[in-house]
C-alpha cells in the first residue's frame, strides 16, 4: 500500500483529503507545518509528497530545498497545492524581488481550491504512471435536467471542454452522490427549485463554498425568477446555446476560484499577522523584565560601589595608624631591635605601604567612572617622579630581591600631567612588574621622546603576556593565568584598570608587548608642556 504525507496548515484541507485518499486506497500520514513534515519525510519515506507553499516553520520553498539536499528524501516525489502562483518546475524563481534565485523541483501542482477529481488523478498518475485512464480528468460538473434534448446537448460541449459531467432527469439520483464528492458546479432546471433541494444545497455549501450554481431558465420560468437570487451564480435563458453554457461555467467556476484562493490567502495572512502580533507581545514583555532587570542591577551596582567605597574609606584610618607604628618602631633610636626583626617590620611597611596604593587606587577608579576625580595638570619632571615612586617601593624592592635599572634621556622634555595620578601610574606597573619578575632581575624603565609625546616603558623578565590575553588585562578584576613559577604573589586586577583610565583621562594611550621578545612591558604615551602652555585643571 502506497504511502502519501501530506502537508498543509488548513486542517479543513487535510480532513478532506485525508479522507478522500483513504477512500481509494492509500496510507495517509499528515503535518501541519514544514518542521514537522521535514521530520515525517525522513522517517515515513513517504511514495508522494502533497505539501501547501504557504507553511508555517519551514515554507514550502524552504522544505522542497530540505528534501533535495537529503539523499534519503531527493527522489521522493512532491506534489505543490497552492492558493499562491507557483513557477514551472526546474526553473530558476525569485519569490520576492530582493530574494536569492531558487529552483523548485516537483512533480506536479493544482491551485487552490482543490477539485478532488483533478486531485486524484494528478496523484494516481504520480504513482502509478504506467496506468491508463480513460474518464475524463476534468472538473465534476452535476447537470440534472428534465428536457432530455437540451440535457444531451449541454452535457456534449461539456464534455468536448474536459468537464466531467454526471448528467440526471431528476434530482433524487444525484443527491447521495453529491454528498459523496461534491461536484465544482451544479446545473439545474429553474422547475426543479423547490424547498427541499434549497435545502439540500444550502448543506453542500456549508462544507463547499466554492460550489457553482447555474440555472436553467425555461420559457415559462422567465416571467418569474427564481428565489434566492443571491445564491446563483448564473442564469441560462432558453435561447441560450450549448456552448454558451460552458462558457457561463468556465466563467463561474474561474470567479469562484478566485474567491476562494483570496480567502485563502486572507486567512493565511490574518494567522502570520497574529503570529507577528503574538511575537511582538512576547517581545515587548521580554524587554520590560530586561529593563526592570537592568534597573535592578545598576541599583545593586551603585550599593556595591557604594559600599565598597566605604570598606575601602575606613581601612585608610587603622592602616595608617598601623604602618606609623611600625615606621616608629624602625625609626627610634631608643628601640634596640635585632636585626632579622628590622627587616621583618621593613617588610610589613612595605606590604603595608602596598595595600595603601591599592585602597587610593580602588577609591581613585571609582572617581574616574564617575567622573569625579580632579586631574591638576602641570609641567612635570618625569625623572623627579620616578625617583619618588623607586624610593617609596624600595622596601618592596628589597623584599622580593629585585632591582630598578631606569634610562631616561637628561634632555627629556616635561611632561604635562597630574604628578601625583602620575606617581601612582608608575607605582602600579612597578607593582605589577614586581609581582611577575623572578628573584634576583631587573625590571627596566624607559623613556623615549615620540613627537609631541613621551613613550615610557616599564618592563618585567618573567613569562609575559600571550598575545591572545593582551586586550583584556586591563579589565577590572583581571587575573591572567602564569606558571607557579612566574606567580610570586597575587594580586586583584584593580591597578591596571586604573593606569588605563588615568592615561587616557591625561590625554595618552597604554598598551602591552614585550622588550626584546622577554616578559612583559606596559607602555603608555603622555603629551609634553608646549612652550607659553600654562597648567590648567581636568577632570
């Protein structure tokens, strides 16, 4: 038994032709959207594949180029029903005029809506192309006529015109065959038109509104028209000749076609209008709660920096009582104190001294993403600065057997920045050179004149920075991963942050390489004092 997938979003449609295959024979599995049929080609591999252009998930253009690109599902036949207008098979079609060119490979197409009879037949010819029919392939036309030589007449040109006619005297015998396959038009003598035929049409319609209605006027019925005007479609006067009639139907069953492919497409618009619609909603929600998200984490932000301020704020007290304690102890001449302890309490200044550089640094970045720190701008002796910064972190120096080796040109132009933002510039990338430098290195500064600008290099003889971590080591919080070796002691990626924040607040830029392809070297750019250039304050 042959096995057909159809796919369509029109359940009405599917019901019908799910029916109508079952009847004659066929095994139907059905999906509602391309995703799912996609899915039912792959596992039913199905003998014909009947699917709608207009599809929800994948289109119908989408999933035709799906089942080519699977050499499970490229030979499956496929067999479009569209209320849209669908190019010849194997031939290059651009749905839309800013579209990619496609190719739509089927076997066969039928507008919507259907007629059953074409439809059967078009899959029937699919599958078994061998067979041979010999009725008539045409749209079913129901003609039920009591002139027995106007009957035979009008059933000829219809049938001359590839209808498929079912011709009657009557109107009993037709009936359980109308409820069976409804025709696409129905004849019928005006004398005929009684109530309970209304009412057997007004059900048929109910299911069919596509149906056609033609009356045939007699010489006696045209001084009365017939009631429900409204529902026919056309009126036949009794001079009227055969061919006339099969225009009239033609003429019919082409506006009726129309319609509905127009209601079709109507309501296959309204429900992507309501998907859009839906969509939207779904959106504008989503981007309330990421707004109230967005609201709630900047609160939180603020209370964070807020409160950390004020952790940072009152360490400053006891850690200035704690290093003037110590500072005492080593400068009293009255204290005798051994001399592994001096250098016990030298290293608690020193790590003392360290900690205090990080709390004005974490307090000083704050400033500067709130644009709150003042910048003094003056002319500045860069040598003058450096020395203060080597003599302030000598016991640090000391502490990890490291030495300072600086080579700056004697006719080295002033600089024009803050001198103490400078200061703490300097401190933290010694700092962090210190933190990376081997025991027993040097870590060498330098100063170069680069046109309007001095370019200082602070470098370290440890592992370096990988190229690929480079841009990121000035984010806050920061830490690179080294070799144990390398790591002497940690740190909290806040000094770095700064540095970058204070350069380019004072004009210049900072960057990362290496000197002589050997660990790690900060640069950074900072203008010169022009000659009649007065200071002047920045924030």
């Amino acid at each position: 038994m042959n096995t057909i997938l159809l796919i369509d979003q029109d359940t009405n449609i599917l019901e019908m032709l799910q029916t109508s295959l079952a009847r004659a024979g066929y095994t139907v599995r059905i999906a509602v959207d391309g995703n799912a049929g996609l899915r039912l080609a792959h596992t039913e591999k199905p003998d014909l594949i009947v699917l709608d252009m207009l599809l929800p998930g994948l289109s119908g253009v989408e999933l035709c180029q799906e089942l080519q690109k699977d050499r499970d599902t490229k030979d499956i036949p496929v067999f479009l029903i569209s209320a849209l207008t669908v190019p010849p098979a194997n031939t290059p079609w651009r749905p839309a005029p800013d579209a990619e060119v496609h190719t739509l490979r089927y076997q066969a197409y039928l507008p919507k809506p259907l007629s059953l009879k074409q439809f059967l037949s078009k899959v029937e010819s699919i599958i078994h192309p061998q067979a041979k029919f010999q009725q008539a392939t045409g749209q079913i036309v129901l003609l039920i006529s009591a002139d027995n030589t106007r009957r035979e007449s009008i059933h000829h040109i219809l049938k001359e015109h590839d209808f498929n006619v079912r011709a009657y005297d009557r109107i009993i015998k037709p009936l359980g065959a109308f409820r069976a396959a409804p025709p696409a038009a129905w004849i019928i003598d005006q004398a005929l038109l009684n109530a309970g035929v209304w009412q057997a049409l007004k059900q048929v319609k109910k299911r069919h509104p596509a149906l056609g209605l033609i009356v045939l006027q007699d010489e006696k019925s045209l001084a009365h028209p017939p009631k429900h005007l409204d529902e026919i479609d056309a009126l036949i006067p009794p001079q009227a000749q055969p061919w006339q009639v099969a225009v009239s139907i033609q003429q019919v069953l082409e506006h009726r076609n129309i319609r509905e492919r127009v209601d079709i497409l109507s309501r296959q618009l309204l429900e992507f209008n309501n998907e859009v619609v839906d969509t939207k909603n779904t959106l504008l929600a989503q981007n309330r709660e990421l707004d109230f998200m967005n609201r709630r984490l900047r609160k939180l932000s603020e209370l964070k920096e807020l409160l950390t301020g004020m952790l940072v704020h009152d360490l400053k007290a006891p850690l200035t009582a704690m290093m003037g304690a110590m500072q005492f102890l080593t400068m009293d001449p009255d204290n005798t104190i051994a001399e592994g302890s001096r250098k016990i309490l030298s290293e608690g200044l020193a790590a003392g001294k360290q900690m205090q550089r990080l709390t004005e640094t974490l307090l000083d970045e704050q400033k500067l993403e709130n644009n709150k720190l003042v910048f003094d701008i003056e002319p500045v002796n860069f040598e003058e600065v450096l020395g203060t910064s080597i003599e302030m972190m000598s016991s640090l120096f000391n502490m990890y057997k490291v030495t300072v080796s600086a080579q700056i040109p004697p006719d080295l132009p002033l600089l024009q920045a803050d001198p103490m933002i400078l200061q703490r510039i300097i401190e933290n990338l010694l700092d962090n050179a210190v933190k990376y430098s081997p025991i027993n290195e040097t870590i060498s500064v330098l100063a170069t004149l680069k046109g309007s600008m001095v370019e200082i290099c602070i470098a370290d003889r440890g592992d370096g920075i990988p190229p690929e971590q480079r841009d990121s080591v000035f984010d806050r919080f920061t830490q690179l991963e080294a070799s144990q070796s390398a790591r002497i002691r940690g740190g909290v990626g806040l000094g770095l942050t700064f540095c970058k924040l204070a350069v380019e607040t004072m004009g210049g830029e900072i960057w990362v390489g290496s000197l002589n392809d050997v660990g790690a070297a900060f640069y950074f750019t900072l203008p010169i004092l022009k000659n009649g250039e007065e200071a002047f304050q920045m924030s």
